[in-house]
C-alpha cells in the first residue's frame, strides 16, 4: 500500500472518530475535522506527486 493510501485511510478513520462525541471531548468539533480534512488533501497531494514519477 502506498503511502498516499495511508494517508487517505488515515483521514477517513480520524473523521469517523471525530463524529463520535465521546473521543477526544477536550478538543473541539471543528478542529478535529479540519485536521482530517488536512490528511486527506495530503494524502492527494502525495498521491498526484507519485504518480509524477
């Protein structure tokens, strides 16, 4: 599995546990969000980067 890959399942499971209120209560819905929303774009990224190649 690529590394892109990674990231994108990476970013599926932390938005998955950001929807559960109970996970992480001390950070805000919004932050939890936005930091799998920045996984998956970087998990893009990467992907088109290794396809440069």
């Amino acid at each position: 599995m690529r590394n892109s890959h990674k990231l994108i399942f990476a970013s599926i499971a932390v938005m998955l546990f950001a929807m559960k209120p109970d996970v992480a209560a001390f950070l805000p819905q919004w932050l939890k969000l936005a930091v799998a929303g920045l996984l998956l774009v970087l998990g893009f990224y990467t992907m088109w980067k290794e396809r440069q190649w």
